[in-house]
C-alpha cells in the first residue's frame, strides 16, 4: 500500500498528488473509473505555532480477487484529534494508523466479498476507536478524533464516519451535497428547529461534538454507499475547512477549472486562511473520470 499522510506544522504546505488510473470492474475486465487524487494540509492561522492535530491519508491497494485477478482500491481518510498539547496529534495519527492497518490486513491478505466493503470500513474506524481508547487508558489521557474515510473500489465510495470533519460529494444535477451528518451539539439544534442552518458558524457551541473516537470502548459509526460517475468530485474535509468557507463557495472552488486535483485542494485551503484560519485545515479532493 502507498501511504501519504501529514500533519508537521513546520511546513505550511503539504501537497500530495495521486493518480489512479484504471479501476477496472472485476468481474467483467471492462474500464471502469479513474480517480486523480490531490490533497492539502495547513496549520491555519491561529494554531500555527502548536501542534496540528489534522492528520490525512491518501492510500492505495490492491485486493486479490479471483484467481488471476487483482482489485485495486483507494483509502481517504481525514481525522482531527483533541485532547490538549500534544495528545489531539497523537490522536489523529494514532487512528489513521489504526485504520490503515486493519484495511491493509482484511483487504490485501484475504479476499472480501465487495458487499462487506462497507461493513469492513465501519469495523475499521471502530478498531481505530478502540486503539485509542486503549491508548487513554494505558496514559490516563482523555485524547479524541473525529474520522471520515473512504474505501473506493470500482464505481462505489464506501464511507464511515465520526465526528464532524465531512464528505462531500459533488455531482451534477444535484450539485454539492454533504454526504456525512455532523456528531456535534449545533447539528442537533438545527435539526431541532432551535437554530437557523447559517447558526452553525458562530453558535458558541458550534465546536462541541458528542461523539469521537476514543472516548468509549465501542463507538457508534455511521455509513454510506456512494455510487460515483464520471465527473463526480468528493471533498473530504475537517471543521478547519467547512467552518471558514461556506457550501456555496466549495461549490465554486470544485467546480473552477484547475490543472490539478491538488490545486483544488490548496485553493479550498487558501479560502479557508482567508476566512479566518482559525483552526488547522484538510483537505483531500478526489475527481472522478472515465478510464
């Protein structure tokens, strides 16, 4: 597996670039979609000088499939950590670890019918969630993540998801559509019909989460079956993004013509440092294509 993942707030910009080219349908041997992968990664503004506690995962695989057969496969993951000096880092890093371990293991070992794709991204996270609750345990620490990830094989993005860093999926007609729902205080409120949606940027609760991995030994995850075309985008972000740069402007920066899926992923960055950066900001963004 090729593993890109950083949160070293010495550099300002941390670009990564990969292009799958050719995930063909198992089954059939016919073309099936390409992803070209670019993801970016800042401190912000405000954190600049303490450490990033975002951590995020571009990584590739191959499944053996049937007999003379290989599946390839994509892991996104954005996580970010809390916990105080030091631990929300470890936090973050710790889980993306984590993940990446029980994926590689499951996937690149032994054969996993597709249809349990998503069960196994769901199993993964809550594996991540339980290395770092052990790990508080073991330090009496109180550190958290938030995780979004995706496993994407063939025409599908199979997500999981904790906490309030998010998946967006852009696709004609229906435009920018959020994928994942927001584990935090202010989503309940506007789901309530106690606050405006607009609320959720300057409501002073609008940083509290109720659920993240490490808190408990078992953690409920949330899932999604996304079916991708060509000329979809997905957007994996954290709070430090969605928070600075409303929906109407990622739309924008999506859909701009740009020379890279990295610099998409920077431009969305730069949006984000110039609303605010008032926390650390990520950023993968994945663009679909016919073979």
């Amino acid at each position: 597996m090729l593993q890109l993942q950083n949160n070293d707030t010495d550099a300002s910009y941390n670009v990564y670039a990969l292009t799958i080219a050719g995930i063909e349908k198992a089954k059939t041997g016919q073309p099936g979609l390409a992803l070209s992968i670019g993801a970016h990664l800042d401190p912000g503004i405000r954190r600049k000088y303490r450490p990033n506690e975002d951590t995020i995962l571009v990584t590739r695989g191959v499944e053996p499939s049937a007999p003379g057969t290989q599946r390839p496969f994509v892991l996104l993951a954005v996580a970010d950590g809390m916990g105080g000096p030091g631990h929300g880092q470890e936090a973050s890093q710790l889980a993306v670890q984590s993940l990446v371990e029980y994926v590689s293991h499951s996937l690149c070992t032994e054969q996993t019918p597709q249809q349990d794709w998503l069960s196994l991204i769901q199993a993964a996270v809550q594996y991540a969630s339980q290395i770092v609750y052990e790990r508080n345990e073991q330090q009496q620490t109180a550190m958290g993540t938030t995780m979004t990830a995706a496993l994407v094989s063939e025409t599908t993005a199979y997500v999981a998801h904790v906490g309030d860093s998010r998946l967006y999926l852009y696709h004609e007609p229906a435009g920018l559509v959020q994928i994942t729902r927001d584990h935090s205080i202010v989503a309940i409120l506007v789901a309530e019909g106690i606050i405006a949606p607009d609320d959720i940027y300057t409501h002073p609760r609008r940083n509290q989460i109720y659920r993240s991995l490490g808190d408990e030994a078992c953690v409920e995850v949330d899932t999604s079956v996304v079916p991708l075309a060509a000329g979809d985008t997905i957007l994996l972000c954290s709070d430090g993004l969605w928070e600075m740069v409303r929906d109407q402007q990622i739309a924008t920066i999506l859909t701009t013509s740009m020379s890279s899926p990295s610099q998409t992923a920077r431009a969305l960055i730069e949006a984000a440092l110039a609303g605010g950066g008032k926390d650390n900001i990520s950023a993968i963004v994945a663009q679909v294509s016919n073979v």
